[in-house]
C-alpha cells in the first residue's frame, strides 16, 4: 500500500441538515487535534469562520455532506469547507466488504490521500475491510465495523490504528437504549464472519448494514435503522 502523504492534509465529512451539523464541536476538536499533532499547528476562529459560512450556504430540506480540509501551507494552515449532496451516502442498503491487510493499519487520523484506499476498493470489487497482517479486525474504508452477537454490539478499540468516529462514540454511548449491549472488544476475521450481523457507522451514513460472503440477516437492516435513530 502508498501511505498517505501528509503533505495533502487531513479533513472531516459532517451530515449537515436543518440548517446544522452534526456533532460539530466532535468533529471539529478531532480535525484540531490532527492538525496539531501532525503539523503542530494550532487552528484558530478560521475554522469556525470557514465552516459557518458553508453551512450557512445549506438549502433547507435533504441532507447535505460538510467537507472541511485542512492543508500544510508552512508554517500555517489552509482551511477549507463545503457542502455537497451526499450522494451515495444517503442509501441504507448493505455495503459489500472484502478483507484488505494494512499493518498496523490506517491510524488515528483521515488523510486526504486516500489513492491506497481507492486502488484496493477497486481491485477488490468492494469496500477495503482493512484488518492488521493478524487478520485482526480494524476499521472499514470510511467506517467503524461492528459485530452483533446476541445483543452484544462490538467494535474494534480505538487503539491508535482506527480512526476513532464521532458516530462510533455517539453510539457507544446510546445502544443501549434500543436493547443492545455495546462493547469494545478485538474482533477477528473469522469473529466477524459468524457475528449474527455486521454494521458499518459513520457520520455521513450513521448506520448501514454490511456483509461479507454472506447476505446480510434482516436483523442487520432492522439494527442499523434503529441505531440511525438514536444517532439522529
């Protein structure tokens, strides 16, 4: 795989609807902490102002995707944001996975160069299931993975080698309130594969079923629809 080229910089998608983004302050403290840690760099009211402004632009109505890019222009930053519809992110239907080895995988942050990503979904044919060279379960593409077992919800720790999502928190939080149990727990391959059903979160999407080999069950859709509730 190409690593990522920090020099192309790190950015956040957001669901904007009703004149608001989601988890804002979640999202925005977690593109901070990026910056910071990767170009020691402190961003300011700018990103506050940039984002204002394009959400500012949202017609009212269907959601919208909020992309704000944050760019290394020594020694500052350069801050952009946008709106877009969300495209394919509005569907709710199952997302094929195949497994892709990343050792050690992504890491902690979202890169603007995704050309390894996109290379491996179009070989594989699918979304990239990026697991370590163990084949211990990581992350998916552009969302956590979760494993259902009974009323067990896991997802993989955020151990340093995952992007840690603001729904993934948002939903660790709350599944509980549909019944679930919600957990961080290493999950292998194999785990995966025999969960009773897999779940993909992100905060474009919120949650969908995903699948392997296998059609998902029609626990999954009836899991992700009532998740996407509480992430609402």
């Amino acid at each position: 795989m190409t690593s990522p080229d920090p020099a192309s910089g790190v950015f956040e998608t957001i669901r904007a609807e009703g004149g608001e983004a989601r988890y804002l302050a979640d999202h925005l403290a977690r593109l901070r902490a990026s910056v910071r840690a990767l170009y020691a760099v402190e961003l300011g009211d700018e990103l506050d102002a940039a984002v204002a402004d394009a959400v500012g632009t949202a017609p009212d109505g269907a959601a919208r995707r909020l992309r704000v890019v944050a760019t290394p222009a020594p020694p500052a930053i350069v801050v952009d944001a946008s709106l877009s519809p969300l495209g394919q992110a509005a569907q709710h239907r199952a997302v094929p996975l195949r497994a892709w080895t990343v050792q050690g995988g992504l890491g902690p942050h979202k890169w603007v160069d995704r050309r390894g990503i996109d290379a491996a979904a179009g070989w594989l044919g699918a979304t990239p299931l990026i697991v370590d060279d163990d084949g211990e379960v990581l992350e998916a593409a552009w969302a956590n993975v979760w494993a259902l077992e009974g009323t067990r919800l896991l997802t993989p720790p955020a151990d340093g080698r995952i992007l840690p999502g603001v729904t993934r928190a948002r939903l660790l939080a709350v599944a509980g309130d549909v019944g679930l149990e919600p957990a961080e727990e290493r999950l292998s391959l194999e785990r995966l594969a025999s969960a009773d059903a897999i779940l993909l979160t992100s905060s474009l999407r919120l949650a969908v079923p995903g699948r392997l080999a296998h059609e998902p069950s029609g626990r999954a859709a009836e899991v992700a629809a009532a998740l996407r509730e509480r992430a609402l």
